[in-house]
C-alpha cells in the first residue's frame, strides 16, 4: 500500500471479477431502496443535489482514510495527465446527473430504453478511441441480451421533450464515463479509491454548476429535520459504495461486461418481485427475462473461452463478463457509476 503498484496489486488479489461484480451488485439493490425511500416517502425532489450530497459525503470518507493512511498512493501525477482526470470527473458529473433528471422527468420504461442504447455506444466509442473490436458472436449475444431486456422491462414508453432531450444527453457522457473508468485503472496502477479521491473534486465542481440549471428551486426550503436528513445521509453511505464498487468492477472487468451486470441487475430484480412478492409482470415480460438471462450465461461463457485462449498467448485484455486478465487478477479492457443507476 505504500506505493500504486503495491496497492494495484492488493486491490487485485482481493477484489477479482467475481468480488468486485457481486459487491457492485449487491449495493446497487441496496441504494434502490435508499432512494426509493429519499424520493418517495421523504420527498427529496433535487436529483443534481442528491448526487451532489453522494459526492461531497464520498470526499468527506476519503479524506477520513487518507488521514488515517488507509487511503491508497496514487501513480506519479506524470504518468497520467491532469487532463484525464479532468475530463474522467467532468464526465462523470454529466453522468450521474443527467441519469438523475431523466429518471425523474422520464416513465421507467423510455429511461430503460436510454440505459440500453448505452451498448452500442460503448462498442463504437472504444472502436473509435483504441480500435478495439468485438467479435461478431459478442455482438450478436448483446444485441440478444438488449432485446430481452427491452421485452421484459419497457413496458410504457411515455414521451416528454425536456426527459427525452436529457436522457439522449446522458447516452454519450454515461459510455465515455465507463470507458474511462476502465481504461485509466487498467492501462496505469490506479486503484478504485485513487482515483476516486483524484476525480471527485472535479465532479463536485461540475454539479454545482449543473445544480440551478437542472434542479428545481426551494433546496433550501426542504424539511432538513433529522429523519429526513438520517434518510439522505443513509442514501449517500449506499452512494459511496456504489461508486466504489462500480469503479472496482470496471477496474476488473470493462465498461461492455458493467453494462451487462446493469441488464443483469434489472432483469433479477424483476424476477425476485414475481418469484418471492408474486408480483404479476407478464408472460411477455417473462420471456424477455429469459432470453436475457441466456444472452448473458452465453456472453460469460464467450469471455471465458477467449480468458482461456489468451491464457496460452502473451497476456491480453478480454470482454469476459466474470474472467480475469491471465496472470494478473484483472479483466476487460482499459472506467462510476453504473454509478448512474444510484442517485
């Protein structure tokens, strides 16, 4: 932990694919119901502040173990341009902030469609970036996968001109974000927290100056008592998690096997209200489910094979939705939230 490469290391050997995913996982189905709780019952109606009271909260824990030397040591700043940094936080403020809106002025099902058009995104941009390519049984197993979640989850598609405007804005910002997330973990010796720490700044920045512009007025004028204020302040501990363990799994993984753990995320949601509250969705809605769930084993089984092949090859990267980078822990290519999702 005394220096980056030291601390890459560790953050490899404890938090492979398999970890990192699970926890990513895990705390996203956590936040659901903090926000849900934030938005609904506490009547929290400032999606760019939340984001903003996550980050701040996220900066203030950091600050804590970096005051404890817990946090870890970043690269030499020469290794990677400010100008990264910059750019990855500015990103991600658009990210976050722009899901928030759309979520909030979109039905479910027009943002479930916005969430989809984000692969293909991811695909073309890192064509356009780093020349990478996907295989044509890749591309056809996501667009599988794509299908069966808009079968099972769109079931309304309500249109406003102001959401549809956001939630087209957030498409580009939410793919690049994950790009990068990815990529700077993997291609230098940050680690999720580092960079965390590095970035969060910059993001804070940026929704402040997102906030008037997006956020309707009377912030000030909210009921700060203490239930409402424990309520925000739980949301925002769920906020830092997800975005630690989504840039965990992009550092592990890459930004196509994320989005598929998103899909996955939505898809086991869906089918635990009908199996565990007999929640009613629709056959339909049932069959999406399970071509999606088959899009995703065959896409993991793709990554697997093509981990396996690399294994007898000079070390390469790989798409693997659960593999890991041959002889060093780490998968997927050189990436918060689907950050996105938790605010």
């Amino acid at each position: 932990m005394h220096s980056s490469e030291g601390a890459k290391r560790q953050q490899q050997r404890f938090c492979g694919p398999p970890v990192a995913l699970t926890f990513n996982f895990a705390v996203a189905v956590g936040i659901i119901v903090a926000n849900k709780m934030v938005m609904g019952s506490v009547g929290f109606k400032f999606p760019i502040a939340l984001s903003l009271i996550h980050y701040a909260v996220a900066l203030v824990l950091m600050a804590i173990l970096k005051a404890l030397s817990l946090l870890p040591v970043a690269p030499p700043s020469k290794s990677t341009p400010f100008s990264s940094l910059f750019a990855l936080g500015a990103v991600m403020s658009l990210s976050t902030g722009l899901a928030n809106v759309s979520l909030k002025h979109n039905s479910v099902g027009f943002y479930q469609m916005a969430k989809i058009a984000v692969t293909p995104t991811i695909v073309a941009a890192e064509f356009m970036l780093f020349q990478k390519k996907v295989s044509f049984q890749k591309v056809i197993t996501l667009a599988t996968v794509s299908f069966g979640v808009a079968v099972a989850t769109v079931t309304d598609l309500e249109f406003n001109f102001f959401g549809a405007c956001v939630a087209l804005a957030w498409i580009v910002p939410s793919a690049v974000n994950k790009i990068l997330w990815s990529n700077l973990q993997q291609s230098g010796h940050w680690t999720a927290l580092a960079l965390m720490w590095k970035t969060t700044p910059v993001t804070i920045f940026f929704l402040l100056a997102l906030m008037p512009l997006l956020d309707p007025p009377g912030l000030l004028l909210f009921n700060w008592n203490f239930r409402n204020s424990c309520a925000i302040i739980i949301s925002a501990l769920f906020g830092f998690l997800l975005q630690w363990s989504g840039a965990l799994a992009l550092g592990a993984t890459s930004a196509l096997s994320h989005v598929v753990l998103g899909q996955f995320k939505t898809i086991v949601i869906m089918l635990s209200g009908y199996l565990i509250f007999s929640s009613d969705p629709g056959i339909t809605s049932i069959c999406g489910a399970v071509v999606a769930l088959g899009g995703m084993s065959f896409y993991t089984y793709l990554g697997l094979k093509e981990s396996a092949a690399a294994g007898k090859k000079p070390p390469s990267r790989t798409n693997s939705f659960l593999a890991g980078k041959p002889g060093s822990g780490v998968a997927g290519e050189g990436g918060n939230s689907d950050y996105e999702d938790s605010v």
